[in-house]
C-alpha cells in the first residue's frame, strides 16, 4: 500500500511539472491516408477546434463533470494508471469550486470567492487559504504557477483559451466523424512542442469537448492523460454558498508553501502575506 501512494505522489509531481504544457498540441493522424502529409493545413479542423474554445472561454459560466486517468511510467518502462474525478463549477468574472476524489478515495475542494483561494483535504482534514482577490483566471494561475497544485487541464478553463489554443496548436487535423460518441463528435488530431493531443468536439451548436488525450511524447515512456466531459451545463443556477468554505470543526488550518527557486528560502503565505 505505501508502495502505491509513493508512486501516485511521484506521479502526482509529474503532473505539476507538466501542467504548464497542457493542451498544447494534438497527435498525428495515424492510420489514415496519405493527408497526414498534410497535417497542420486542415482548414476545418482549426475552425472546429476554434469553436470549441471559444464556446468555452466566452460563457458566463458552466458546470461538467471530468473523470481522467493519467500514468505513471514505472523505472522498467512499465504504465500504471491513475484515476480522478472533478467536479468544476465555474462562474465567470470570480466564482469556482472544484470537487475532487482519486481513484485511493482521497478527496479534496478547492474554492475561489473572488478574494480567497481555499484548499482542503478532506481524508487530512486539513485546508490552506491565501488571499487572492480578482478572477478566475488570476486564482488558476496562481494555483497551478505560483502554488503548483495540480489542476488537469488548466488552460482550458481560462478566458484566454480561444487565443492560446490558436498559437500553441503547430498543426492539427481531421480525423473522422465518430458516430459511437453521445453526441456525435468531431475527432481531431494535432501537435504542439512537447505534446501531442487528441480531442473529440460535440457537433452542433454546442462544441464542447467530450473527451482529451494528450501524450508527453518528450517524457521518459511518453505517458499519457485522458479526460472524458460528462453532463455539461453552460451558466448553471449555483447558490453563493457553494463558493462559501465552512471548515469541519475537526479540520486543522495549515500554511500554503509557495514553491521558490532553488537556493531561495521558502515563502509561506497565510491570508495571501509571506
């Protein structure tokens, strides 16, 4: 059982490092005829890709459910695999909550109010809180850049995604019209630097994505993060006492530590001060 968690905070570490990468390209159009010779060119595929995160970064708010799991590449080249379950709420200009629970039962919240970051764990019973006031995009980065806490496939829940996307896909392609998807998807296949992704959009007037792969084809064993959407919902009714933390009287405040640079001190933030 130790051996398990090692491996999982191993990996888990792996995602923070990657976080910064996610969703930056998808994987070539294998298996298809000569178009791959084309890949980048696919003028539909960017439109449809296009569409997809301006749906996202331009509602007022929504809700999904994204169930993913995530490898961790063993010393001998072995895949072990990991899985999570996040519900997000969000609500644009300064509203979000994410519900988590791993695959081992552990489960976590992480709730922004506009002011205030706060992260529990609930099997510790312990949570962290830093003063951040401003939006949700400025909460996530601080999360996932300055506090390095895992947040899968970040990017994609900025107000800027529709713009990044567009500089960080080096190509990307069509790949088939997949029909045993529920609904009926658009499959795309494309590039980036350091990763190669896959995603499957929603057809009709709602583009969102139903599934994401991406492969870190640069890391040892190129592993792998899958993502399925489940349940969307766009500007979802959300009472404000789902964005209100209210500690267990069991639970045990505890201080962020803001990861420095090495040979630095560390810094702790309490209530958003060192």
């Amino acid at each position: 059982m130790n051996s398990n968690k090692q491996i999982r905070s191993l990996c888990t570490i792996t995602l923070v490092l990657l976080g910064a990468m996610l969703l930056t390209a998808l994987v070539s159009h294998a298996g298809k005829e000569p178009a791959v010779a084309t890949l980048g060119q696919d003028t539909e595929a960017r439109e449809i890709l296009s569409k997809m995160a301006d749906a996202l970064s331009q509602a007022a708010g929504f809700s999904v459910m994204v169930r993913s799991s995530y490898d961790a590449v063993q010393e001998d080249g072995q895949h072990i695999e990991f899985g999570e379950k996040r519900n997000i709420l969000l609500q644009r200009p300064d509203r979000l909550r994410v519900d988590v629970e791993r695959s081992d039962g552990d489960k976590g919240l992480v709730i922004f109010d506009g002011q205030t970051i706060t992260a529990f764990k609930a099997n510790d019973k312990v949570y962290a809180q830093v003063e951040k006031a401003g939006s949700v995009d400025n909460a996530i980065v601080h999360l996932v850049r300055d506090l390095q806490t895992p947040f899968p496939l970040a990017r994609m829940f900025l107000s800027t995604f529709s713009g990044d996307i567009e500089k960080w896909a080096e190509s990307v392609s069509y790949v088939e019209d997949d029909l045993l998807t529920n609904p009926p998807t658009d499959h795309l296949a494309g590039r980036a630097a350091d990763v190669d992704f896959q995603v499957w959009v929603a057809q009709g007037e709602l583009p969102l994505p139903q599934r994401i792969i991406l492969t870190y084809r640069n890391e040892p064993g190129q592993p792998q993060f899958r993502a399925d959407f489940i349940d969307w919902a766009l500007e979802p009714e959300a009472d404000a006492a789902r964005f209100t933390f209210a500690p267990p009287e069991d639970a045990e405040k505890i201080l962020f530590l803001a990861p420095v640079r090495q040979g630095s001190p560390p810094v702790v933030q309490e209530g958003g001060k060192p």
